[in-house]
C-alpha cells in the first residue's frame, strides 16, 4: 500500500532509511492519537519493506557472486 505522501524510496540511503524508521518508531509510542498511530504504522511498513527488500537483493548479488570452486569438491556418488 502506497501512501500518497510518500516519497520515492530509491532515492535514500540505506542509512537514511533505518534512521527514518527509528525516529518514526519513537513518534508512534509518543502519540496517544490511534489515527496518527495508525499513518505510522503505514509509513514504518513501508520502509521495513523497502529495506527487507533490499537486503533481499543483495543476498540474491552475494549468491550470485559466490565462488563455486567448493562445487566441484564434494562428489556425492
């Protein structure tokens, strides 16, 4: 779900991203409003998903990149 105030997340770091998350977190147990809670809830959604996907594409490059000489070792018979 997409927030129509949200900006284009593959423009920020990955620092900015968990930095964002941080600060939404310490908002939403500041606020006792269940609405504002629940626009937070959106936006830190949103931004763990950004990043799960991101590490997930990473993993994916790292796999991809990885040596294969261990393959030619094991000899399963």
């Amino acid at each position: 779900m997409s927030h129509p105030l949200s900006e284009d997340f593959s423009q920020l770091k990955d620092a900015e991203i968990e930095q964002r998350i941080l600060d939404l977190s310490k908002k939403y147990w500041q606020t006792q409003n269940a609405n504002v809670q629940r626009q937070i809830t959106m936006f830190l959604d949103m931004y763990k998903t950004e990043m799960q996907h991101r590490r997930q594409q990473q993993l994916n490059q790292l796999y991809q990149k990885r040596s294969k000489d261990l393959d030619n070792l094991i000899n399963v018979s």
